[in-house]
C-alpha cells in the first residue's frame, strides 16, 4: 500500500530537503498545505521538489470556510482559495481540500445555526463562487467534514454531494472526524457504513486517530488512539477504495513510526 504524508510548506522552507526526508521514509506522495499562501514561485518549488524525489501531490489545502468565507481559520479566505486553485496544474494535482466549516469562532466548535437554513444558503453560495475556477483547471474540491461542522454527519454529507450533482465536488474520508466519542464502541459498525455510503464521493484518505484525555477529544497520527484501523482498511478493501492514503497527525520524527504502524495494519485485513 502506497503512503502519503501531509505536510506545511511556508515560502521560507527548504522544500527540497523536506521532499528528501519524506521520500526516505518510504513515503510515494503527499498532501501539502499552504498556512502562509501559496503563490506561483513557491508553487514551481513544490511541483520540482516533489518530482526530484518521485512524490506525487496527491492533493492541497488551504481550509478556507464555506460557511465563513471571510475568515481564514488555516491560511486562506474563500476568495483567496480561487488563487491557490488556479495553481493546481501547476502542482501537478487536480484536489484542494476545504473545510464547510462552522459559524462558531473556534474551528472545532459547534454552533446552534450550523443546520440553519441560512447556514446551508451560504455553503451552496461559496461553492457555487469556486465552481467556475475549478472548471477552468478540472479542479475537484474535496470536503473535509467534521461532526461540529454543518455536514457533520454522513447522511447529510452525502445528500448534499448528491444535490450538487458536480463533478467538482467530493470528499476526504476521514472517520475519527465524523464519529462522536459516545459512539466509539460501534466503530466497526460506523465506518462501514460511512464507506459504503461515501465511496462514489472519496477522492481522498486520510489516516489519523482518535482518544479522549479526560472530556477533551484528541486526534493525533495513526497509532496514537482507538481506531479499529483492521475495520478501517478492511472496509476501503471491502468497498474498492482507491484514492490516495494519507497520513496526517504528524511530525517529520514520528511520521516513519505512523506509516509502520498503517502498514501493519494492513497485512492483517483480509
């Protein structure tokens, strides 16, 4: 099974010596987010970099909030994510990740109006703004969903996907996102089902986990929680998954240990 790692590249890093790295721990591709913007001179130094060491970029992010499209809660506006999409022949990928997003101030946070009608106008008016731009370079958005965020659950994720009806549109499968911590205990159960439902939509993987410390719920990188990780690759075996695995949750010292630990995982699914 071949590995991405999700990185942060700034203007000021060496991007070479961080493709080298990640290609010497065995990793084929990555998923790269851009927290400080991304214009066309860093993008030209990714797309070499990357090419140098035989890493794909299998997607990028800038998380603007559709819900929210003023604020920038990792780097980018929704009006400054049609630049980093226009960069997207250029980076060699056709995926860009966004969140939908909360109308809460904190990211993760839950906000009474997420399921509002207003909410929902204004999800289907900022997709419709990044519609256009994504047709011009074949560009494909993948929502990352969260359980605080409006399209918060699968059923409402997918509904949404389905009105849509674009070839724009899809999603990042990621379970510790969508399953609540009092539901942990069906886990196997919820993400079969979430793959089932969701597979059309999946352009992207990303693997990660989930605990919690005392109320607080954390998500550190593969290995760091209780993710049935047999039940999660079985399932992407099960229902013929083949969009790009990433890992993410991650520092460049943990990163070899992370994809370990995901491969195997994986000689045991079966």
């Amino acid at each position: 099974m071949s590995l991405g790692l999700w990185i942060e590249v700034r203007p000021s890093d060496d991007v070479t010596a961080l493709c080298a790295r990640v290609a010497n721990m065995g990793y084929s591709a990555l998923h790269v987010h851009f927290p400080a913007r991304c214009d066309t001179a860093l993008a030209q130094r990714v797309a070499h970099a990357a090419a140098a060491y035989s890493l794909a970029i299998s997607a990028v992010s800038g998380y603007a909030s559709m819900v929210r499209p003023a604020a920038a809660p990792m780097g980018y506006t929704l009006a400054q994510l049609h630049e980093l999409i226009a960069l997207l022949p250029l980076l060699g990928t056709r995926y860009v990740v966004c969140w939908a997003g909360t109308l809460a101030e904190d990211l993760l946070a839950e906000h009474p109006a997420n399921r509002s009608a207003a909410a929902h106008a204004q999800l289907s008016t900022s997709l419709a703004q990044l519609l256009p731009a994504l047709d011009v370079v074949d560009g494909v958005l993948l929502i990352e969903p969260f359980c605080s965020h409006i399209l918060g659950n699968v059923a409402e994720l997918a509904q949404f996907i389905e009105h849509t009806n674009s070839p724009y549109l899809g999603l990042v499968l990621d379970p510790p996102n969508l399953m609540l911590p009092q539901s942990w205990a069906s886990q196997r159960t919820q993400i079969d089902v979430m793959v089932q439902r969701l597979a059309p939509y999946i352009g992207l993987v990303h693997l990660k986990d989930m605990r919690l410390e005392g109320d607080n719920l954390e998500l550190p990188g593969p290995g760091g929680g209780v993710l049935d990780y047999a039940a999660f690759l079985g399932a992407l075996e099960r229902y013929a998954i083949s969009a790009p695995r990433v890992v993410e949750h991650v520092s460049l010292d943990t990163a070899a240990a992370a994809r370990a630990f995901v491969l195997g995982n994986k000689i045991g699914v079966g």
